[in-house]
C-alpha cells in the first residue's frame, strides 16, 4: 500500500497523516476514513525516492464542554478543519459498573 496519492490538482493524499497537502508539505484538510478508502482506489499512488515535506500537525479536537442528561454523559469537542468549523461528542454512561 502506498502512503501517497497524487489528485487530480496536483496536491497529495498523506495516508499516515489522514489530510490532503501540498507538495510542499502545506496541510489542507483532514481526510475521514471512509473518503480515504474511495480516494485510495481512484488516486494515483506515488513515492518520493528523496523524501517529501509533511505537515507537522494536523488540527486537533479541543473539549469545550461537559454536559449530563438523564443518566447519560456528553463530552463537546471542536476543531478547526482548513477553515471548517468541525464539532463531536462522545456519550457514556453516568455511571460504571464492574
């Protein structure tokens, strides 16, 4: 399996990094993992024999709140995605049993 796709713009598909970036190594936006399997089958892969420049991070989820409903705990989470605003929630339950 090869860790890069070239797109049609010219721009590549980092699998280890789960993002689209330039060839000079500019993030662009993260990639889900099922558009990541389509793209895997329509994308040209490529290597680059002398390296390439990576993004050296990609967005990450930042907690913005706690909330309990019935039972049930919500943890809020958002990011920044290239200019995306993005939200998630994780819910479990209030209590654990062992």
């Amino acid at each position: 399996m090869s860790k890069y796709y070239l797109t049609d713009h010219g721009n590549i598909l980092n699998i280890k990094k789960k993002c689209f970036q330039t060839p000079m190594g500019k993030f662009l936006r993260l990639v889900s993992d099922n558009e990541m399997e389509y793209l895997k089958n329509i994308l040209i892969p490529i290597k680059f024999p002398n390296g390439i420049y990576e993004p050296e991070n990609t967005p990450l989820w930042h907690f913005i709140y706690h909330v309990e409903n019935d039972g049930v705990l919500y943890d809020y989470f958002g990011r920044d995605n290239n200019g995306i605003v993005e939200f998630c929630y994780v819910s479990y339950p209030s209590y654990v049993s062992d």
